[in-house]
C-alpha cells in the first residue's frame, strides 16, 4: 500500500500515464490530442500530467460504472 503525502502532486510523463493505464505511448498521446484525458501541460519542453489529476480520472470512470451499474 502506498502511503499518500500531503505535498505537491507528482508530475507524469507520457511513458509513466502508458504505464499506469497500461496503453502503448501512441496510444496516450492519442488520447491526449483528442481530449480524452485530463489536462496535461509542457514543462522543459515536455508533456507532463499531475498524478493526481490522472488518478481522479481514473477514479471518475469507476464511479460512472457504479451509476449505471445501479441506475
């Protein structure tokens, strides 16, 4: 179990989000071109998401399931 700080969120590269969603890197800068992500940005030239943005995404599309699993 990981153990969650209170500091700043940690930033993601394009390979650590493939990772995490376990999807090629083209397939994420796809995603990330067409919107289907969160917000991601371009730090030192590059893109880079916030870890805790990607896990509330994350997150959400569990909670959407449970509605309409429910509904």
């Amino acid at each position: 179990m990981e153990h969650k700080t209170s500091g700043p969120s940690r930033l993601l590269y394009v390979k650590d989000i493939a990772e995490r969603l376990n999807r090629s890197v083209g397939q994420v800068q796809y995603m990330i071109s067409t919107e289907q992500l969160p917000h991601t940005a371009i730090i030192a030239g590059r893109r880079v998401m916030r870890e805790d943005d990607l896990e509330s995404w994350v997150n959400s599309h569990f909670e959407a399931e449970r509605a309409e699993v429910s509904a």
